[in-house]
C-alpha cells in the first residue's frame, strides 16, 4: 500500500498543495489500502499516520483533515455506517475515480459547469469540452453565437462572421442595437460581438489552433454570455 508519503516526498508540498489536489493523492492512498489497512480509513488515525510520516510537522495533520473533509463533502466518501463517528468508506463515486490523477480530471471536466452556459452550449458544446476537443469545442460555441445573431437580426445568409455581427449591432440603424443605449455603449457592444467572432471563430475555421482547457472554458463561457445578449435583443 503506498502510503501519503510515497506519493507526496515532500512535507511543504502537502502544506503549500491545493485543498483538492491533496485529496486526490489522500483517495488513492485510501483506495489503495488492503484488508490489513483498513485501519487507515479513520480520519484520526490517517492523520496521525502523515503526521509521523512526515516528522509530526502540525501544518501536515491540519492539511490532511481538510483535504479529507473535502473528500467527504463532494461524496467520495463517507462515514461507515455500521461504525462509530470517524470511520469511513468510499462511495461508489469514490471507488469509480480512486486516484489523484482520475479525480484532476473530475475537477477539470467541472470547471465548465452547465449553469454558466447557454442552453444552446449544453448539447453541442459542453460535450467536445469534456472530451477535451477544445478547439471543436471553441469553434461551435461562436458558430453557435454566429447562427443566434443571424435568426434574430433577420440578415440573410450572404452575411457571415463579423460583417453579420458589424451589420446587426451597427450603432445607428442594426436591428440588435438598443437604440436608447448611450452611442457609446453601442458601438462597444458591436465591437465585442465583431471582435469575438473574428477572434475566437474564425481564426479556428481556417486552421488548426492549439487551445487549453482553461483557455476554451473562457472562451466557451464568453460565447454564453454574448449569446444570452442576443436573446435578449431578439426578444
């Protein structure tokens, strides 16, 4: 069994390392227990075990008993139900990700969450993100804003990109622009609408674009937010 020490060396990286991130290392100690380890499954005495693995340094015994707080709190484990209070098992979710490595990934996939997003972005989108297909993924979320102004502004499918959005959100006579907006507003508007189609769709639809997870989170979230202004013109 490879206890917390063997995966983490280092007592500073325990004290310095992100609440989250050390309850992936202290899950897969905890998966990795045999049924002569069980005895690790108590937060006290896991807590006790760091403490003497890393020369009884406080900080590590405090930063155990809340990575193993957090383990609890999003249901990768849980109290025993047959034992008294401070022993626990895994959950089924828990028994499904068992390793740091699985549960960055949890984290990751939910760092694009479906109540930021556009209703549009849920089914088409959110999907290639968390099959990390984050240029695909950045691409359809702005077609998507593309095809929402199109509908709503009436233009016909000559238009395509920025000079849709340029013509649908023109300051003077678009028919998305809020015409009792400060002048100054409006073309601002119709800037962020050019700019993020030239920027983010185009520049996608004609070559390949090496793109990261948080860089195609911002991106998709910035989509939803200008898609949810073009409903709100259209309606």
């Amino acid at each position: 069994m490879p206890r917390l020490m063997s995966l983490i060396p280092e007592a500073v990286a325990v004290t310095s390392m992100h609440t989250a991130d050390l309850a992936g290392y202290i899950l897969e100690a905890l998966m990795s227990a045999g049924s002569m380890d069980r005895g690790i499954w108590n937060r006290r005495n896991f807590c006790l075990q760091a403490l003497q693995e890393y020369g009884s340094a406080d900080d590590v015994g405090v930063a155990c008993s809340a990575a193993w707080g957090w383990l609890e709190t999003n249901g990768l484990i849980c109290r025993h139900p047959e034992q008294n209070d401070g022993w626990y098992v895994p959950t089924s979710r828990g028994r499904e990700i068992r390793d740091h490595r699985e549960l960055r990934q949890l984290i990751s996939n939910q760092e694009l969450p479906e109540t930021l997003l556009h209703c549009e972005l849920l089914t088409n989108v959110r999907p290639l993100f968390l099959q990390s297909r984050f240029e695909t993924a950045v691409f359809e979320a702005f077609k998507a804003l593309e095809v929402a102004i199109r509908i709503a502004s009436k233009l016909g499918a000559d238009m395509i990109g920025v000079q849709l959005a340029s013509r649908a959100f023109h300051p003077e006579d678009g028919p998305l622009t809020d015409k009792y907006a400060e002048r100054g507003e409006r073309v601002a508007l119709m800037n962020l609408m050019t700019g993020a189609l030239g920027s983010y769709k185009n520049p996608a639809s004609h070559r390949r674009v090496a793109i990261s997870a948080e860089e195609a989170r911002d991106m998709i979230i910035l989509a939803s937010h200008l898609l949810k202004i073009v409903d709100a013109r259209a309606a």
